[in-house]
C-alpha cells in the first residue's frame, strides 16, 4: 500500500476527541515508518487490522464479571457500566459451564463460586434486567453448554421486545480447546463440534452483529503453554472452524468476518506483542491463500485480550497491579480490539468492587495519560520486534505442518486426531513442567515466590465471600420456576430436542430458542442432548 492509498483510508475514519501529541507538546504522526513500508489496515495486517487504530477509537474496555446470583451479577453489571467500561463479559460458574444445574448434587459447594449461576430463562432475565442489551455489547465466556446459554440469552432479548438482529456481542463457543487445555466437556468432540456449526450457521443467517465463536487461547496459555503454542493452537483451531464450516456448505466470507479471537496478555511484554503481530500475519495468510477468502474482514484478527490469570500470585497480591498493568500495556501495543484487565485479588477469590474498579481504572490510564494510544504499532521497524514476530511465526507454522500432517491435509482432522491421541495435551504439560522447574531452580524469577518475598507475611486484603446463603437462594429460585411452569410443555421441548439432535442435518438453534422459553433447566436440555449424543471420557496422557 502507498503512502498516498493509507492516508486515504485514515483521513476516511472517524478521529476521537483527543490531542495526538507528547506531554509536552510534540504533535505525533498516527504512523511511523519508510513511504514504501507496511501501514496498519494493510494485508496481512502486522501493523494492526485498521488504517487509524486507536486514533479513530480506543478499544473496548470489556470487564470480565460473575458471581453469586444472577441479581448480585447484575450489581455488578451496572457498576462496570457507571464506572466507564464500555461492554459486558459475562462469567459463569463451574456447575453452568459443566452443563448442571444449582441442585445438581455434583454442584454442592461450587454454585455462584466462580462466575454466576444460571439454570433457567427467568436467571438470564434477571441477569440482564435493567441493561439494554440491545445498545450494549455482550460476552459469555462458556463452552459446552454455549448454544443453549446463546439461546437463553437471545430468548431473553425477545421477550424484551430487542430483535435479535440487534443484539451485538461474542459467544465463546471454542469447544476445542476444552479438550486441549480447560476439560470443561460434556459431549464427545463430533457432537459437540455440531453445535458449533449450528451456532455459526444460525448467526450468519439471522445475526449480523454476533460474534459466533472466540477462538481462544487465554486457556491454553493458563493450563501452561508457550507464546508460540497459544498462538499456535489458536490460530489451529480457527482454521478448523473454517473447515467446518465450509463442511455446512458455507462460504468462508458468510462467517469469516464474524470470527474473533481471544488471547492472554502475559508478562513476557515483548513476546507478548509479537505474538499478536504474528497472530494477525498469520490468518491473513492463511484465509487468503488457503481457504479463498475474498473479503478483507475475512482476513482480519479480530481478538478480545485478558491480562494473564496465571501470572498472579496470592503472596503480595497488590503486586498484580503492577503485572496486570504491564499486560495490559502489551496488549494494546499489540493491537487489542478490547481488553480486561485482571484485578489484583484474583489469585485469592474473586475480585472485590474495589479490585474490580482499580483493574478498570488500570485501562483508562493507559488509554488516557500515557500517549500509547496515538500511534499505531509503535514497534513496527525495530529490529527486535520484527525478529521476535518472525521466529513467533516460524515456530507456529511448525506446529501447523505437525496438525496438518495428522489430519491428512485437514486442520480440522489433525484437531480430533490430535485431542485423541494426546499431543495437545502432552505439548502444554511438557511446556508447563519446563517452565515450573525454571521456577523451582531460581532461574526465572517470580517476585514474591522465589525471590523478594519480604512482605509476605502480611495480612491479605479483604476478600469477597460467596455464602451458602446465596447458594440456597439460587436453589430456591430454581425451585420455584420448576413449581410454576407447565411441565407438560417442557417434556414436549425436551422430546422435539432429542429428535432434531438425531436429525445431523437439522440446525439446533431454533429448537434450542423454543425449548428454553419453556423454562426447561440447563441441566434437563444437556440430558437430552446427551441421551443422543452421549459424554465423552478423556483418555489419559501417557
């Protein structure tokens, strides 16, 4: 691209109001770098997926939230919204994201814990009360029960009189990884991978402004992985999102430009921001070249980044300010199009309003004092930025060769392949053990844990407590929505289900839209699921 054809597609985006200069005065270009070098919005996006960057917008500040009940959640909600963020990520607990309902007896000490619960319709209801979600944009972070959850929530929207083609947001939806890094499964990867295709299918169709699955690889890096592994896994496992959706006789640009991505911000800064310039580089190539993609959206890394969970510690746990606040700087160098940001109790419960306030507060610091957000890809032309990105994208594209070569020339393949017999696996845990022995010898330094731990016998901050009160409420609540609503009605859904999930060809999601408004519990929708599809069993790594 010429200098000329980029400063046409600058000048034709919006500007923020903001002053584009140092502190002290020095106006700053919006990019730097020779006339006939490479500019952001440029194929294959290295420097950033638009022309302006930052300067048209700022990313969006999307804070991670879930706790307790669906009313305590929705506290929440209205905080973040009133204290600047911009978008709402929704976090659910370990019974939810396994597909159980709060009296489920394997749920038992964990409902409300690390997200909120939510069994039925009335709960996504009173999740959202009082937010327009229409007008706010939406994340939900689940996996295996993500496309009745989707439902749920679009059911929800409806009955508020908000057309689903309005609704604006991500569904997580990355089944694959639950078997490479987060084990949060419930049916065998094929079955699964249905309601993934159903998902993209039904919101190419019907939903323009949804975001059907975040490719994501803030799980494999927390469960131990490399830089190169996460973007590597990553990236894989989108290219078999493609597949399988040209498998449903979809054509790549239908949905490509709705894929989006998720990656984690570690500590490692200039990894950390090579990793998303390979990232970009990458899937551009690849899109164009090996799947047909005509449309530059199809092309384009899209990707939402959380600072490192990983990398916190719970001995002197206001350092994570700190940690947090470098991740977050290497993320928005890297190009983010939105951001959480980690608060610094998170390595001992789930983070208080306060925490919860400062880690937002972290963002728009960045965003608004330091200058960061005035030029685009700021490291483009060093010599170490550029040497990291293409050793990043070398040792990637290894790890594509290997995928490849187990499916026979299908990502998508070598994906099951390599879930059955173990090498995603067995790659992470062997990254993870060479890390942890670098930490056991001293020679990585964790601040606080093998070194310069002076300060650790102090008093931890205060804490947010999940009761059992709140969990015998939310018991309750399921209780009362089973004893009011007709049970007829729900057996009916609950049969038309099993029969269209026995039907390959039949897309789910609208019998999932009708089954929810029956009031028919997470937990019963996931048993009928299975009664067709079974649940799968993870064989050991050896």
């Amino acid at each position: 691209m010429a200098r000329e054809q980029w400063q046409q597609s600058f000048d034709a985006a919006p500007k923020r109001n903001a002053r584009f200069e140092t502190m002290s005065g020095m106006p700053l270009d919006p990019v730097y770098g020779p006339e006939d070098g490479l500019y952001p919005g440029e194929y294959p996006y290295t420097r950033g997926v638009h022309a302006s960057m930052y300067r048209s917008r700022l990313w969006t500040m999307r804070m991670f939230a879930g706790f307790g009940t669906p009313a305590d959640t929705n506290l929440r909600f209205k905080q973040i919204l009133a204290n600047g963020g911009d978008g709402l990520s929704t976090a659910f607990d370990l019974p939810t994201l396994m597909g159980r309902d709060s009296d489920d007896p394997h749920a038992e000490g964990e409902v409300g814990r690390c997200g909120v619960a939510v069994d039925t319709l009335a709960d996504m209801e009173e999740l959202f009360s009082g937010i327009d979600v229409g007008a706010t944009t939406t994340s939900m972070t689940i996996n295996s029960p993500a496309a009745l959850i989707f439902a749920m929530y679009v059911a929800a929207a409806e009955r508020k009189g908000i057309e689903r083609a309005r609704l604006g947001g991500t569904l997580q939806n990355d089944i694959l990884k639950e078997y490479q890094a987060q084990k949060e499964f419930v049916f065998p990867p094929r079955p699964s991978m249905r309601l993934v295709r159903d998902t993209i299918t039904f919101t190419a169709a019907e939903m323009p402004r949804w975001n059907s699955v975040s490719i994501s690889g803030y799980h494999i890096r927390e469960a131990g992985s490399t830089a190169a592994q996460e973007l590597a896994f990553t990236l894989g496992n989108g290219f078999a999102y493609v597949e399988l959706a040209r498998a449903a006789g979809l054509d790549v640009d239908q949905f490509a430009p709705r894929l989006s991505f998720f990656f984690n911000a570690h500590i490692d800064f200039f990894e950390e921001i090579a990793k998303y310039r390979a990232a970009r580089r990458i899937w551009a190539r690849w899109m164009k070249e090996r799947y047909g993609a005509k449309n530059e959206k199809s092309m384009m890394v899209r990707f939402h980044t959380q600072t490192a969970g990983v990398s916190l510690t719970a001995q002197q746990p206001e350092l994570n300010v700190a940690r947090t606040a470098i991740e977050a700087l290497a993320g928005v160098l890297g190009g983010t199009q939105s951001l959480h940001t980690n608060s610094f109790d998170e390595a001992l419960a789930l983070p208080t309003e306060k925490a919860a306030r400062i880690a937002l507060r972290t963002q728009q610091i960045i965003a608004h004092e330091t200058g960061v957000a005035h030029v685009a890809d700021p490291f483009g032309g060093s010599w170490f930025m550029e040497a990291l990105t293409d050793e990043i994208e070398a040792q990637a594209e290894a790890i594509f060769a290997k995928v490849d070569e187990l499916g026979g020339g299908s990502m998508l393949e070598g994906a099951y392949v390599g879930i059955d017999n173990g090498y995603f696996q067995g790659e992470i845990a062997d990254a993870a053990y060479q890390f942890e022995k670098l930490v056991n010898r001293g020679e990585r330094i964790v601040v606080g844990v093998n070194a310069f731990t002076e300060g650790n016998e102090e008093a931890q901050p205060d804490l947010l407590q999940i009761t059992s009160e709140q969990e015998m409420a939310q018991i309750k609540k399921l209780q009362a929505v089973k004893a009011d609503r007709d049970n007829a009605a729900v057996q009916r859904g609950l049969d038309e289900l099993r029969t269209a999930a026995a039907d390959p060809e039949r897309n789910l999601m609208p019998t999932l839209i009708d089954v929810v408004q029956t009031f028919a519990t997470e937990g019963e929708i996931m048993n009928a699921l299975a009664d067709v599809f079974g649940r799968y069993t993870e064989r050991p790594v050896i």
